[in-house]
C-alpha cells in the first residue's frame, strides 16, 4: 500500500413486450369500446424525466389530470388500469403485454385477456365496477372497482382468469423463500403499462388529498453554501460543529455510550463506529431544502438503452426501468448510491454490472423475465438487500437452489464470501510538503518518518457490524498478518497505533515487530486496572514503536483522563463526574533520544472518546492532555544532555541543548491522534490554534470549572502534518461514512514536514463499498509522515 520513500445484444421478443399499437390514451369515452384513459405526471413523490417521455403521450394539463376511464354506451371504455385480470362487458379494445417466463430456452406467454371495463354505462372514473376486479370488495367509492384499488366482482381465481409465465420448475424446492419470489414475481408482472408506478402514486396521492403535480427541478442545482450549509448534515456528517454524530452500539469500543441527557443535543449522523448502519435522523434535516422527488418511473416505455445522463440524479432512492426492451444497464448506475429498490423486470438483459454491488443501500432489486444466466458475485456487498428478485430468468440452478433454501440474505452472503479479491489499488503517491534538506547554516539534521493507524481491534469487528466484508478478510488471523506487512513495509521510524489488544500486542505484534529492529510500549485502557489478568487480554489501547537503532527510550508515560479528571479540584462540577469520568480513553507518552545526534523527540499516542453526543467530552480530554504534554514536555528539558553525539550532525557543535526558560517548547514534538473529529471542529481548532472560548458551542452548555469560565489556552505551537493541502480527504471508510480523523500534529518551530503519504486512488474507492476488505485491513487507513528537524541557534544566533 505504501510507495518506497524517493455485452453482447440480442434480439426483443415482440411477444415479451407491449404490442406496436399499444399506446395509451388520456380520457376515454365514446360508444362502442372507447380507449382506456391513463394519468400523467407525479404526485406522491413521483416523477418521470421529460427526456423519456414517449411520442404521442399527452402531458396532463395545467388544471390537472383528466379523469380515468370515460362514459359512453355501448361496450366498456373503461378507465386505464394494472394489466387486465379479466372483466365483463363490452369487448372494447384492449391492450396486450405478455410476459415472457424462460423454461427450457423457450419464451411463452399466455393468451389474449378479456377487456377489463365498465358494463357500458355511467361516466367519471369507470363505471360501476364489473366482474373481474383484482379482489374483492367494492373498491373506493367512485373509482369503479378498478383493480389498482379491489373492485367488485370475482378476483383473481374468482370471475376472471390471470395466466402468467410457467414457473416453479421441479428443480427449484418450493420453499417459504421461492413462494415469495414467485408472489414478487406475479406482482412485478403487473406493472406493465407505461409509468405504473407513476400513475399509482398520483392517483393515491389525489385519494389522500395530496397535491397530485410537482415541480420537476434540475437537483443537482443546489443553494450556494452560504444559503444552506450552516447547520446541515453533509454525507453523516455535522458540519456545524464538524465533529462526529454517532449511534449508541453494544460493545466495548468506541463506548458504551448512555441515552444522552434531556438537555443534551442530539445530533445524530454517520458512526464510523457502526459502519453498517445508516446515519439517523438529524433534527437539521428539517430545514433542508426537499427534493421535489426520489423516484424516476420509466417502465413500459419501449426503452432500448439508457442515457448515462439520467445517472447524474444521485439523489433518487427508486428507480423503474421495467418492461422494457433493455439490453443492458450502464456501469455508471454505481453514481445512484441512494438507491434502495432498483426494477428491471422483463428486459432483455443478458447480464447485470458488477458495480451494482456498490449500491449498498440497496433492499430491492428486481431482475425477473430477463436472459440471465449468472449475476455477479460482487453482488454480495448489498447487505441491505432484503429482496433479490431473479424467477424467469434461466439462471444457474445453484443458485436458484441457494435462494430457494436460505433466502435473499443466505444468497448475497454467499456471493460476498467467494467473491474473488479483485485488483489491488494503486499505490498511494507521495504529496512533497516541503525540501528534504537542511539548512546551510544548521549542518545536517535527522530526518524521519512517522506513521499512525487505527487497526480495528478483533473484539470491535464482528461480523454484523460490517456485514459487507467477506468472512475471510474480516477474520483477525488474516487482518493482523496483513496490518503486521503494511507496518513493515512502510518501515516507519516511529509507529503509533490505536485498539490494539494487550493480547495481540504481547503475543504478536510485539514480538513480531522486534524482529524488524522495533521496541515498544502498550497501555490499556483504565478499565484493565479493576480486571483480572485474563480478562485485560481484551482491552484495547495505545502502543507506540520505534525503530531501536535509531531512538533510545528515556522514558515512557500513560495519560488517563478520567484520573485527570478526578485531580481536577477546581472542575468537580455535575458535568466532569457524570459525563468526562465514565469515558476511560488514554494517551501514551515516549520521550526519545536519537542515537546519532542526541536530539530529543517527544511523541504522543492517544484514541479520542468517539461519540457526538459527546462533544464536550473531546473538548475537555483534549484540554487535559494539552496540560499534561506541557509538563511532560517541561520535565523532558530538565533532564541532563547526551554527553557525545556524532559530528556528521550540527556542524559537529554536539548535542541539542534545550532552554529551560522555554519550558520545553523548543523539543520537538509529535502528537499521533484518532480524534474521531473532523478538520474545523473544536478539538482540531483548538490544537491547532491554542486557544478555544469557554462559550463555544461544543461544550454543549456544560460546566467545566475553569475550561467554561476562562477558556482553553495552549501554547505548544502544533499544526497538523497535512494542514498545507487541507487534510487527506479521509482515513476511516464506511458505507455510511467517510472522513479525515486521524492526524499527525507537529511542532513546526523546531521541525518541518516534507511529504506526506496521500489519498486512496479515487477510482478504486468508487468500486468498493467500505472497509475494511481484501486490501484494506482496518476501517482506518494509516497517516504516514516525513519530517526533519530544524537547527538550534547559538548564544551568538548562529543556526546548528
């Protein structure tokens, strides 16, 4: 993952799809056998997009949609309705659209149907309702028992007669599983005319008194930002206060978080946390402007291909492209990420796109009366899919098999579990920050390189969390081998690392790591101070590496917030006890010296509490680690300088010496940090600028003593390694999020940053849903970092 430093077509059955002469017409009416009427336009979220509007189909007018059905004597000008089921009356015209069911290659359809009509008398929509109707019942009051709504009259198996496509081959066990696909499978039928689903919605919307017309807009033509943006959730993320919204989960980890307080805001977004699970509702939302529809009908419109350009509607959930004569869908539907049912019955489809796969919010997808015969097995990252309908398509009898006995969830789970890996992504290039040279007037200087990861402990990775990794790439015992070469082959100087284990640390990474010239140093959570020995195996925590031919350890430190909390005599307030002390996160502390030059280098590892409930909780951990590093880093100078040091460094001058009236400042260092936060919030503000106010926002009206009267203050001087170009444009991936907030801080008065590992090919994450996976063991990618240090300057102001 790291750089070394320097189909084909086939012909439409005419007998599968809608006749040549079967358009539909607005209105009705007449004498002998008048055409059925039919409604245009939205209504109940609906919309089809103008550019697929078929020739000789009237738009609604202005003052609305006509009425369906029409008067008339004579024999039955009913209103339009679902495909007919059977009817009396009047032998009007009616039109026919057979479906096609593959048994043994062959295509098949049923007979011709009766006319479904009014019994040639009343007017308005439809009259008063013959034999046929689809159920029983007399139907809404005035709609003349049409089958959209039941009607009077036999239903199916009752007056009339429905004949559909062979089915249920003895093959095929008939199961709870396949009798639903069968009864998805009659229903999809159903929905052959011309925007079905379209008309349906409007016609309900108008039974509910709902407006029945919208206003189509362009959606991608958003408000500008300084219209809309404040306070709105972007991608599960709240922008306000630019921290992370999360959803309470059972385990360990990232917390077991409480309800939060009655007086507590409950921004709830993404949660890196639970990647699986869809961002909750954020009260935000409300004020958002509304798309003017989520659903695109295109069915049974003759269509043969699909315009690339109906994919820039991101924003739709539904889309109908069934019933027509499509022979392919285009990869770039993996742009429709919103999508939660996608139809394609009764097309002429051969075979589906892998990158369907990536459309994970998925729960519907409607293949039925197609050619396939396999599906892609990249499918199986649709773990929200709860129908995959596939009957009338001469499919592999395996999984047909598979679907009939364990399900839609049992099938998709198979396909995720033997999915092949797929192409790893391209290495990760290097940004130059700045020369990776030293000064003239400095001599040479160390360099080295930094690098920090979240590697996702065992205990926080069980399979229903992250549903959409294969078994194999989830299990720890490949996870950790491939974390342990991502390590090695980035032969960082120093590596820090979040949730790892006591066990894993003591038993693999430790011992393994050595063997490539590394010591170390691992601190659990509080937690483990009240367990037994067995029991603090599983407790996660902070360990920092570091290469031993370079560094020697003069001393490491474990940072526990909530005794920090506890020692704070002045901000023993309600808040500090109910909400800082319950939260057991840690920094660990290494203060280093460089073999060759006798430089220090003070480097600090800490996991940040996760939760955006939690706000305050960051801000104040945060707040207490800065305090601390300001006296570790204060104690670090005191201690005596190395007595030698090789003279390739600092004009041969010696050791670094360090100004005790500097109070530390003047000793690099580094601070490795999961914040669980994103760039602009208060706790990367506040590290980054020193200073944040007592009344900001993201102490959520909580008191903290001194922190909430006065404020917090610093004067470290730190700057985030990635700063210059604005951040990586994320380090954790998920379904449901995607984000920066892992970051290597620095002391830029006495060190720079050269370069910088940069993003994920772009390209490769537009084909995968989340992490971790094959090549990605972690849901964290690692932040990896060159710095070299700066010279000092004399008594006499000359640099060295």
């Amino acid at each position: 993952m790291f750089y070394p430093h320097q189909q084909s077509t086939s012909g439409t059955s005419a007998s599968k799809h809608h006749d040549a002469n079967g358009d539909v017409r607005l209105g009705g009416g007449g004498g002998g056998g008048g055409g059925g009427g039919d409604s245009r336009g939205g209504g109940g979220g609906w919309a089809r997009h103008p550019s697929f509007t078929p020739s000789g189909m009237p738009m609604p007018s202005p003052g609305g949609y006509p009425a369906l059905g029409g008067g008339g004597g004579g024999g039955g000008g009913g209103g339009y309705v679902p495909p007919p089921v059977g009817g009396a009356g009047g032998h009007g015209h009616h039109q026919h659209a057979a479906h096609v069911h593959s048994h043994g290659g062959l295509h098949s359809h049923g007979p011709h149907h009766p006319s479904f009509g009014n019994t040639g008398s009343s007017a308005g929509l439809g009259g008063p309702g013959g034999a046929g109707g689809l159920g029983g019942g007399h139907g809404l009051a005035g709609y003349g028992g049409m089958a959209m709504f039941g009607g009077g009259g036999g239903g199916v198996g009752g007056g009339g007669q429905q004949n559909s496509p062979p089915r249920n081959e003895p093959s095929v066990p008939l199961t709870q599983h396949w009798q639903n696909q069968l009864m998805r499978a009659d229903a999809s039928r159903l929905s052959a005319s011309p925007h079905h689903r379209a008309r349906a919605a409007a016609i309900s919307s108008r039974a509910t008194n709902k407006p029945s017309a919208i206003t189509i807009t362009d959606p991608n033509n958003r408000p500008n930002s300084s219209q809309s943006n404040a306070g709105i959730a972007l991608n599960g993320v709240h922008r306000k206060q630019t921290s992370l919204s999360v959803l309470s989960r059972n385990d360990s980890d990232r917390g077991i978080t409480p309800p939060p307080p009655p007086d507590t805001p409950g921004h709830e977004s993404a949660d890196p946390a639970t990647p699986n699970v869809a961002p909750a509702h954020d009260a935000k939302e409300d004020d958002r402007p509304a798309e003017p529809w989520t659903g695109l009908d295109l069915g049974g419109i003759k269509l043969r291909t699909i315009s690339t350009a109906l994919f820039s509607f991101t924003h739709i959930t539904s889309l109908y492209i069934n019933h027509n004569c499509i022979t392919s869908i285009p990869p770039a539907v993996s742009q429709l990420r919103n999508l939660t049912l996608l139809d394609a019955t009764g097309n002429d489809l051969s075979s589906i796109p892998p990158e369907i796969g990536v459309l994970s919010r998925l729960k519907e997808l409607l293949l039925f009366d197609n050619h396939l015969t396999t599906l892609p097995f990249e499918l199986g990252t649709l773990y929200n899919l709860e129908t995959l309908g596939i009957e009338g398509n001469p499919l592999d009898e395996r999984l047909r098999k598979l679907l009939a006995e364990e399900g839609t969830t049992g099938l998709i789970t198979y396909m995720r579990d033997n999915c092949s890996a797929g192409p790893a992504p391209p290495e990760r290039q290097w940004v130059e920050i700045e020369p990776d040279v030293s000064s003239p007037s400095s001599g040479e200087q160390e360099t080295f390189t930094v690098l920090t990861y979240n590697i996702l402990c065992a205990s926080f990775a069980p399979a229903p969390t992250y549903m959409y990794t294969p078994s194999w790439a989830l299990d720890w015992n490949y996870r950790k081998h491939v974390i342990l070469n991502e390590i090695v082959q980035a032969s960082a100087d120093v590596v820090c690392l979040q949730e790892i284990d006591c066990e894993q640390y003591a038993e693999f990474f430790l011992p393994q790591l050595k063997k490539h010239g590394y010591e170390g140093q691992h601190y659990p959570r509080s937690r483990a101070r009240t367990m037994s020995a067995e029991e603090q195996k599983a407790v996660d925590g902070c360990a920092t590496f570091w290469k031993d031919e370079r560094f020697s350890l003069v001393e490491t430190q474990v940072v526990e917030f909530n005794q920090l909390a506890i020692s704070k005599t002045d901000m023993r307030t309600e808040d500090m006890f109910n909400r800082v002390m319950s939260r057991d996160n840690i920094a660990v502390v290494a203060k280093l010296e460089f073999r060759a030059s006798g430089a220090r280098l003070l480097v600090c590892n800490s996991h940040i509490y996760w939760d955006h409930r939690y706000r305050d909780v960051k801000l104040v951990q945060i707040g207490m680690l800065v305090e601390e590093l300001e006296k570790i880093v204060d104690n670090f100078t005191k201690l005596p300088a190395k007595l030698s040091s090789d003279p390739e460094y600092n004009h041969g001058r010696g050791p670094p010496k360090y100004d005790r009236l500097e109070k530390g400042r003047d000793i690099p260092l580094i601070m490795c940090v999961d914040l669980n936060s994103l760039s602009g919030s208060a706790v990367y503000d506040y590290l980054s600028t020193g200073e944040i106010a007592g009344d900001h926002e993201d102490f959520m009206s909580h008191v903290y003593g001194t922190y909430t009267n006065k404020g917090l203050r610093h004067r470290l001087g730190l700057r985030s390694a990635c700063a210059s170009f604005g951040e990586l444009k994320m380090t954790n991936y998920t379904p449901t999020f995607s984000a920066a907030i892992d970051y290597i801080f620095y002391t830029p008065r006495n060190m720079k940053v050269t370069s910088v590992l940069g993003d994920v090919d772009k390209e490769y994450l537009d084909k995968v849903v989340g992490f971790p996976n094959a090549h990605f063991p972690s849901d964290h990618i690692p932040v990896f970092a060159q710095f070299r240090l700066k010279g000092q300057s004399d008594s006499n102001g000359n640099t060295y």
